[in-house]
C-alpha cells in the first residue's frame, strides 16, 4: 500500500514545468525516449513519469534524466542560489533554529 503523496498545487504546477522542460529537451536533441531511459537506467514508464512532473519520482531520478539527456544535472547546483529571504533573514539578524523542535505525537 503506497502512502498518497500531498502537494500543493503550486509545486505540483513546477513540477508539470520542469517535466515539460525536460521532455523539450529530449526532443530538441532528437534522442528516444528509450536511449534516456537507457542512459540514466530507469525504464521508459518512470521517464514518462518525469517528462510529466510526477512528485512520487525521487530527485535522483530526475538528476540522472537530466544528465543523460547532457549534463544538465549541473543545472541542479542552482536551486536555492539565490536564497533572497534566507539572506534577508541572515541580513536582520534573526535567530533561526537549526533543528525543528521535538513533536510528541
């Protein structure tokens, strides 16, 4: 039994764009769907599921997609490079905690 996977539309919109992208991608270069699924050792099924932007494929997957279709897993080295509100917060001076506080369920 698979836990469902809640996301919220926002993210779930990226994820339809990052897919798209890479699916663009793969066709700009006219390379198969089954060569990428070759190169970055997945099957062609869970390609589908990233040229879609499915949430329930893991980052690893979507970083070897990417560098099969050429090196473009560098691209991933940007996320969060520009973190304007963690700077801003850095900037201000406000404690942040390292760790999340302990949740007693």
């Amino acid at each position: 039994m698979r836990k469902e996977i809640i996301i919220l539309p926002k993210v779930e919109k990226n994820l339809k764009i990052m897919g798209e992208q890479i699916k663009l991608a793969r066709l700009r270069r006219n390379f198969s769907m089954q060569l990428i699924a070759d190169r970055a050792q997945i099957s062609r099924p869970t390609l589908q599921k990233v040229e879609r932007g499915a949430p329930d494929v893991a980052i690893g997957i979507y970083a070897r997609v990417l560098m099969a279709i050429g090196g473009m897993d560098e691209d991933l080295t940007l996320v969060c490079k520009d973190d304007v509100a963690g700077r801003t917060f850095q900037d201000l001076n406000i404690k942040v905690n390292k760790r999340s506080t302990k949740r007693k369920f």
